[in-house]
C-alpha cells in the first residue's frame, strides 16, 4: 500500500503540471529578418561617346548591368563619373537620388538582375582614366553601398557623331 500511495503522490503533481495554460515553450520569431543587400555592377556592352546638345563637351552612354545575390533590396541614391588626368581628377558628373527617382530607377529588388543606361554630360574628353561609382542604401539597416563599375567590363568604346540631349525618362540619365 505504501508503494501504491508513493506513486500516486509521484504521478499526480507530474500530470497537473503537464496541464499548463496557453503559453508556449518556445516565443514566436516573427517573420524572418530579410537579408542585408548585396550588389555588384558591370557594363553591359560598349559604351558611347557622343556630342552633347546641352553645352558639354560630350555625353557618355554607358550601359550597366546591376545584381544583387543576397535576396536582400536597396535604394538608388547616386551614379558618379569622374575623369582623371595624370591620376588627377579633371571633371566630375553626378545623377542623384532625384534624377535616378525621375528615371524610374529607385530600388534595387531582392535577387536583381537588371539594365540600365546612364548618361553623363561631360566637361573634358581629355582624361587618361575614369571610374563609374553607385551608391545605394540598404532597405534593411541604412547602410551605404557603394559600388564601383569595372571599367573592364564593357566591351569597348564606340564614337557616335549623333548628338545626345536630354535622355528619355526610364532610359538614360544625366
């Protein structure tokens, strides 16, 4: 009998506690946190020297293609070329965050791959060196991107003799 009573007072403490209320064991995560962004930039083609109807020296069409491999997005907030001469900065031509936005091209997606044209109204065709860098912010934290395009990464450069004015919206940029 006395085994009998020890493992009732054993067995019935175990049971009530088995019969908790609702709450969980485990909170619930939430949604999963979306990845930070990452993004990398190439030409896409040949880029094009052209004269400029808008009182520059020349424009440069300069096809890119924009990737980003992490399933995380971005905001679009410049494209910046400057020319160097002598490994000295001779001229500079920025579309911002505004001009990018009239264009059409605000955010970069989750799991881009995607074209685009940019067109810079340039002072000098004088340079001996010249860089292409994007920026983005990141949709996840804030954080600034910045993105140098490969300037080997196009396949050449074409001279076109028909002048380029003020670029289509959602095509080129200036």
């Amino acid at each position: 009998m006395r085994k009998l009573v020890l493992t009732f007072a054993t067995a019935v403490p175990l049971a009530f506690g088995a019969c908790g209320g609702d709450t969980p064991t485990h909170p619930d995560p939430g949604p999963p946190t979306p990845p930070a962004a990452v993004i990398t930039a190439t030409g896409d083609g040949m880029l094009t020297v052209h004269p400029s109807l808008q009182g520059f020296n020349g424009a440069l069409e300069a096809p890119i293609i924009i990737r980003e491999t992490a399933g995380g997005s971005a905001d679009w907030t410049s494209a910046r070329f400057t020319a160097l001469k002598n490994g000295q900065e001779i001229g500079r031509r920025e579309v911002t965050a505004d001009d990018l936005a009239g264009a059409g091209f605000t955010r970069i997606a989750a799991n881009q791959n995607e074209s685009y044209v940019l067109v810079f109204h340039i002072n000098s065709l004088d340079f001996d060196a010249w860089t292409i860098t994007l920026r983005f912010a990141d949709r996840l934290d804030g954080r600034l991107l910045t993105v140098n395009v490969p300037g080997t990464t196009w396949d050449g450069v074409d001279i076109s003799w028909v002048p380029l004015s003020r670029p289509e919206p959602g095509y080129r940029l200036e």
